[in-house]
C-alpha cells in the first residue's frame, strides 16, 4: 500500500464550524475582495485548486515553483527538523502521517487571501491525532509568496500552540516506523 493510499484513510473532512475561526458578533462581514492583477488572480487560482486537491489527497504540485522551500514559520526543535525542500518537506509529512498519525482532521473551512503584492494566505482549523493517542488540534495560518506566474516559492507554517505541535511532532519523528520510513523513501536521518 503506497503512502497516498494510507493518508487517505487517515485524513478525514470536518465540515461543521467548530473550532473554525468566529468573528466577533458586532463586526459586520466585509464584502470579499479579490486580486485585481494578472499575477494575483493566477496566484489565487493556482492556490485555490491546490488546496482543493491536498483536501481531496491529490497531486497539488504545479502550485510550487522548481526549488520552492516550506517550513515551519516557529521557533522550534523538532518542527525545524522537516526539511526545506517542498518535495522533501511533503514526502516526510506525508510519511509521519502514514506511519505515526492515527487520524488527521482538516476542516473545509479555508479562509485564502492573495495580495497582489505577492503574498497569500491561509488560515484553517486541524486537528492530529498519533497512534499513541496524542493530540494537537488547533488553527493554521500559512504565509506565501508567489512569483509573477503566481506559483510558491517560499511557504511557511505558523500554528496555534507550537509548543505542542512541537512536541508531538518529536514524539511522532522519535517513532522507528516514521525514522526507517523517512531514510528509506527519503534518504533522510531525522
């Protein structure tokens, strides 16, 4: 069984508005604005079906510029330890799930805003739960920016309580199965 196909059996889609970020009752919602440029209105596109597609586990690369990097946006010890490298970063992602997450709930509530400056953003509620019962859950803002085709080149993640992403990101790349996984697929000694 390929990594895709355990991911998928993992993910799960949470379409109630629980968890999802509530505006305060007395602001009123402010009329959607999109980008006004060439470059931000492929940037939005190319953003929009990629996240649609990662929501569905399905190819999402064109997003990515050759060379693109991804972190992790906080000052951490084990959430550093992905590598930069986008293809690199997602492969160990997708290997921590697969061999040390139990379930990993994204609610489809996405909230993405492109400036035509060359910056967009993300804003979600996941929730990981690891095979040895831990769980994070919380709010996930992503930072990109895009280049004239309006692909990523640089994308970080900050999150809501790192220091427990952290330390279940320690506990879930301790794991021998995710290790071995990770040097066997990738090469890598985390």
């Amino acid at each position: 069984m390929s990594t895709l196909d355990t991911n998928k059996k993992i993910f799960r889609k949470d379409f109630s508005a629980d968890g999802a970020g509530q505006l305060p009752v007395d602001v009123a919602p402010v009329e959607r604005r999109l980008p006004t440029t060439e470059r931000g209105r492929r940037a939005y596109h190319i953003i929009k079906t990629a996240y649609e597609r990662f929501f569905s586990m399905d190819e999402y690369w064109e997003m990515y510029t050759e060379g693109a990097t991804t972190y992790f946006g906080a000052n951490s010890t084990h959430l550093k330890r992905y590598p930069r490298d986008t293809r690199l970063f997602w492969a160990v992602f997708g290997l921590v799930i697969a061999h040390g997450m139990e379930e990993v709930t994204n609610n489809t509530t996405v909230d993405l805003v492109v400036w035509d400056t060359g910056y967009a953003f993300t804003a979600y509620h996941c929730t990981y739960k690891t095979m040895k019962g831990t769980t994070w859950s919380g709010m996930v803002l992503t930072r990109m920016k895009f280049n004239e085709e309006g692909r990523v080149y640089d994308q970080a993640f900050f999150t809501e309580d790192a220091r427990g992403l952290d330390a279940v990101t320690g506990e879930l790349m301790e794991l021998p199965q995710v290790r071995e996984k990770i040097l066997l697929e990738c090469g890598l000694n985390i």
